[in-house]
C-alpha cells in the first residue's frame, strides 16, 4: 500500500513538541507521527488478565448435593417458585 493523505485533529501541544522533534532529528512531521504509530501498533501489549478469584467451597471430591435434582428442579428453587417446594 501506497502513502495516503489525511486529516487528524492532534492536542496543540502534543502537535508543537512533535515539530519541535521533527526539528530537532531533521526529520518530517509525517515520520514522527508514523514513528509512533508503529510503536504503539507493533508493541507486545502488557495487559494484566483479570482473574476470578477463587470462591470455591468444599473440596472437588465431596458429595454434590444438587446431583439428585434435575434442571429444571434447580431453576424453579432459584426462582423460589411454589411448585419446587
């Protein structure tokens, strides 16, 4: 893919001390800005997965006591309907 042109709305500040840079390395504004684009795009992003906490109760191996109910047993006692009862 070629160059393209475009338009983009940059905080004035951040603008000023991209040309100051852009002066300073004798460089174009257009390599700053795709300088930083690449860097942001191409750098391994460091993401903390959130992970549930453990909540657990009991032990994997004790006796499941919702195993005698069927679904739909188990539906009508969390919606607390009469005819679970």
């Amino acid at each position: 893919m070629g160059v393209m042109k475009t338009t983009l709305d940059i905080q004035g500040e951040l603008l000023a001390r991209a040309k100051l840079h852009a002066r300073e390395t004798g460089r174009p504004l257009s390599a700053i800005v795709e300088e930083g684009l690449r860097h942001v795009l191409y750098a391994t992003p460091v993401r903390n997965r959130y992970r549930l906490p453990d909540l657990s109760v009991g032990y994997a191996s004790d006796h499941d006591p919702l195993e005698s109910y069927t679904w739909r047993d188990i539906r009508d006692m969390v919606y607390d309907r009469e005819d679970a009862r």
